[in-house]
C-alpha cells in the first residue's frame, strides 16, 4: 500500500491524466465548485484554490489531459468573482461587530489594517497573501466598503490573480522537465505560495516575548 501511494505521488501525472480522462466534461463543474467554495466562504478556506489552478493549467499544456485552457481561465474567473462576491455579502450581513470588535494583532484585525490603509490596492493583489487575503472580502464586507467599488476592484484582482496563477503553470506546463517532476514542481510552488504566511507567523512568534518581556 505504502509502495503504492509512493508510485502515485511520484507518478502523478501519469494517474492524472487516465483520471482526467474519465471524468470528461464534469472536470470544469468540480474544479468551478472547488474554487468557488474556496472564494466564497471562510469554512472551505483549507482548499488550496491557487494550487489547483496552477496544476489544472500545468496539465492543460499537455494534450493528452483533454483540459482546454480556455474553459479552464473562464471556470476560474467566474468562480472567483462571484465567490469574492458572496463572500462580500457574507462579510457585510454576519462580520460587521467582528470588524469592529476584532482585536489589531488577529488576523482578521490585520487584513482589516491592512485594507483600511491600502484600501483598492489589497483587494487587487489581496489574493495573493496567503489566508489573510481569504479574509480581505469579508472585511470589505463588513466595513461597508462601496459595493460598485467592490465590484470593479475584485475584478481587476480575480483577472489578475487567475490570469498569473494559470500563465506560470500553462508556461511550464509545456517544459518537459516539468511533466517529468510534476510532483516536486507542485510542491515548490505549494511552499513558495504559503512562504508569505509562514514568515510572518514566525516573525509574530519570534517579536512576541520580546514585547511581553518589556
């Protein structure tokens, strides 16, 4: 079993692909729900949106996946928007006392910082910090940002975010030493997507005994 489970995780895409193949067309809709549950809702926020995206568009490059690029960024941006979109609304209707109450050194007292001093800019690029930025539309939200602000700013942020996402896997989707490594490639970017997060945590817990000392 063991030996199994190895075989797979170093084979990957030669598992992938038969799979991919068996699910056809449904593969659009399960992707479209994974990245919209992602987007549209704190309780999914474990599902790694943005490396599903990079993997899905790595394999697109190979057509032997079936996967059509195309179909792929148009299942991605909607997901995302109308995700940021409910999430928007969920924010401004169950987190408004949060926003208010939250204390500065949470991390939703951060993205609330943050979006009070950075404002269009972090929703735009807000997808791109690891969990905080899964918080940036439910803060919007409940601060009452102006919703056709809202609107016109997280969707320049979703072009953005999917777009860059999707271009880097697409371009080394088409490498072959990437089809050959498909496992460690995912995982480096695994790391290099979540290296933001685990600093600043680390950064926290390295200043917090200085300050409780003084």
């Amino acid at each position: 079993m063991l030996a199994q489970l190895i075989n797979i995780i170093f084979n990957l895409e030669s598992y992938l692909s038969p799979f991919l193949e068996h699910l056809g067309q449904s593969v659009y809709l399960i992707l479209f729900i994974l990245i919209f549950l992602e987007t549209a809702s704190l309780v999914f926020v474990f599902i790694p949106g943005q490396s599903f995206i990079f993997l899905a568009s790595t394999l697109a490059a190979s057509p032997a996946s079936g996967l059509n690029i195309w179909r792929l960024l148009l299942d991605f941006l909607l997901a995302a928007f109308f995700g940021n979109i409910v999430k928007y609304y969920i924010g401004q209707h169950f987190y408004r006392h949060r926003a208010i109450q939250s204390n500065a050194q949470s991390r939703f007292g951060r993205a609330q910082r943050l979006l009070n001093n950075h404002g269009e800019q972090i929703v735009i690029f807000g997808r791109f910090i690891p969990i905080l930025g899964n918080l940036i539309p439910t803060i919007a939200g409940a601060t009452k940002m102006n919703p056709l602000h809202y609107l016109f700013y997280t969707a320049i942020g979703v072009l953005v975010w999917v777009d860059v996402i999707a271009a880097l896997g697409f371009f080394l989707g088409r490498l072959p030493i990437v089809h050959h490594n498909l496992t460690w490639f995912l995982l480096g970017f695994f790391i290099i997507s979540a290296l933001p997060s685990l600093i600043k945590t680390g950064w926290d817990h390295w200043k917090r005994p200085a300050t409780e000392h003084n």
